[in-house]
C-alpha cells in the first residue's frame, strides 16, 4: 500500500525539465508522504530501487550523461527537503 502511494507522487517527478521544476514537486509531495506516515528510509529506499525509472531514456550519448544528471539531483534534494 505505502508503495503505491510513494509510487503515485514520486511519478510527477518523471516529467520535471529542471531544478526549479523538481524542487517545486518535491515541496509539495514530501509532507503528502510524510502525513501517509510514510517514513524517509521508505522514501529513499523506494527511489533508490526505482531510480532510472525517473531519467528520460535516450539512445543520445550526451543525453544519458544529463539524464544521470537530473537522476543525482532529484537524489540530493530529496534527501535535503528529508533531513529538515
């Protein structure tokens, strides 16, 4: 159950194009998370098994490189917005 709530929020993210855009969805779905009583280790844990699922496939080299990118960075604000 808490996987299909984490699975439901965390898929806006797949369509973010920027910082901004990902830190925008990440301000409005982690307290969602949080009040489903959802804890930060399921969150990480969710997002870690199911990380390349958030990059944009490409068969473009140069895009694959900003594809991990944005993946690292969807990371690094999670885990910021997590620990406040």
């Amino acid at each position: 159950m808490k996987e299909e709530i984490i699975s439901k929020y965390l898929e806006r993210l797949k369509s973010a194009n920027s910082a901004s855009e990902i830190n925008s969805i990440l301000d409005e779905i982690i307290p969602i998370l949080k009040a489903s009583g959802i804890s930060i280790g399921e969150i990480i844990s969710y997002f870690r098994i199911h990380q390349r699922d958030y990059e944009i496939k490409s068969q473009d080299h140069q895009n694959s490189i900003a594809n991990y990118n944005k993946s690292q960075d969807v990371i690094q604000l999670l885990m910021l917005k997590l620990n406040k």
